[in-house]
C-alpha cells in the first residue's frame, strides 16, 4: 500500500504543471558593464571593431554622409547599430549602408529603449517593461534589417547600451548576443574630432570602439578621418562584429565577467 503510495505521488509529481521561475528574472542588475555582455574579442591578428550606433528619433535620424563616404571609400571594415525607427524614416540611407559591401548592419532595437525588463531609465529614456516588449523591440527591428540586408542580426546593441542582467540573458536564449564596449569613441556624438582621435587611437586589437553615425554635427567624421591612417600604419586592421565573433563560438569574446 505504502509502495502504491509512493508511485502514486510520484506520477502526481511527473505530470504536475511546471512551474519554473526564470532565475535570471530575480537578476535585476542595471548598467553597461553586465554578465554576457560581449565587450571585446580575441583576434586573429591586429583587428579592432569600430561600430556606429544610429539611434534615429528627434535628435538624431540624419546620417553623418562624411563618416560613411569615408569609411566606404577606403573600404573600411564597420558595424552599424541601426533602429528599426531610423531604417523607416530614412530607406535611402538605410539601402546605402546596405549597398557598401565592407559595412555590416546590426540590431539597435526599434525604438532605441535600454534593455529592461522592468521598465528601468538610462539617460531619460524609459527601457522596455517585460519580456513581450523587449522580444519585440528586438525581433521588429530584425526583421526591417532582414529585408534591407537578406540576413538575420546576430548582435544587438540596446538604445543607450543599459542592459538588466536578466535581459541579458532572456536575449541569450533567443539566439541574441548582447554587444557593448571597450573602448568608448565619441561619448554620444559629443567628444571634439581630437577627443574623438585620441580615443581611437588608443583602441588596441580586440577592442570593440562604440561611435555614432546619426550626428553630422559632431566632430565624430573628423576625428575618425584623422586617426585612420595613423592606425592603419601602425598595422591596425579593421574588422566588422560578425566576422570577428564566429557565430556559436563564446569562448572566442570577452564578455563582462
Ligand atoms: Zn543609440
């Protein structure tokens, strides 16, 4: 009887409905710097990975033509962080970064929210609120990108780069790599063109350099026009975050600890 019992709480057990609370959703650390974060890789050679956010809304939907013309015609390697809210309201310069054959496109949400599950602020602007918004800010912007370039993004950069750590991960089972930082290159499109070429100068191989291409008024264009040869000759190659980071091969990034 008591065997008969046991089986019986056993099946009760078996055949209950599963309950599991994500741990990571207790995980509400909030910030830049967050576990599975990648932030830098390992490379092969000399290879530093210049990305340019382009945030679009109010203050920010014009494409800064100087940066990009330069950057195509010498035919170097970068990742841009596109909005899907920047992609729509500006198709032609969206079909432009698509065009250039060294430039990689990847995912900066859609409407530029930090990546919260909570509804957390960074900078003034409100982050997504749970889970449903934030896989939707994120898959939204995916998909305009997957018709301007034919592939699926692989990275994605939050609006304002504030991630929770329970973000993270949820982004993380959903084939989503969180992509921050090392070296900081324009501090928002605010930096000088010699505050601007100071900082990459000092990028090193691995590093991952965030700038923005969305502000033709700042002195980002300049100043990444005055470092480039200075880098090059001094052996640096460029390289974009997809071919820098193999897909499936975390061992190869550097992510926060
Ligand atoms: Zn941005």
């Amino acid at each position: 009887m008591r065997t008969l019992k046991r089986i019986l709480v056993c099946i009760l057990l078996l055949t209950a409905p599963a309950f599991h609370p994500n741990p990571a959703d207790s995980d509400s650390r909030w910030g830049e710097r967050i576990p599975g974060v990648v932030i830098s890789f390992r490379p092969k050679g000399n290879e530093v990975a210049l990305t340019f956010d382009v945030c679009g809304g109010p203050r920010g939907s014009r494409l800064d033509r100087k940066l990009v013309d330069a950057l195509s015609r010498d035919r170097i390697a970068a990742t841009f962080f596109a909005t899907g809210r920047w992609i729509r309201s500006n198709p032609d310069d969206a079909a432009l970064l698509a065009s250039c054959p060294t430039f990689d496109i990847q995912n900066h949400g859609m409407n530029h929210r930090p990546a919260s599950l909570t509804g957390r602020r960074a900078f003034g602007i409100a982050g997504t609120r749970n889970r449903t918004e934030l896989l939707a800010e994120v898959r939204d912007a995916a998909l305009l990108i997957r018709s301007l370039t034919g592939r699926n993004p692989r990275f994605y950069r939050s609006g304002t780069n504030f991630y929770e750590a329970a973000a993270v991960a949820l982004l993380r089972e959903n084939g989503v790599q969180a992509a921050g930082y090392s070296v900081l290159g324009d501090a928002g499109a605010t930096w000088s063109a010699r505050h601007v070429k100071a900082a990459l100068l000092s990028a090193r191989p691995g590093d991952i350099v965030i700038l923005h291409a969305n502000h033709p008024e700042s002195g980002t264009a300049e100043g990444v026009i005055g470092a480039l040869p200075e880098m090059i000759a001094r052996g640096i190659r460029f390289t974009t975050l997809s071919d820098a980071i193999p897909s499936g091969r975390d061992a190869s990034t550097r992510s926060v600890p």
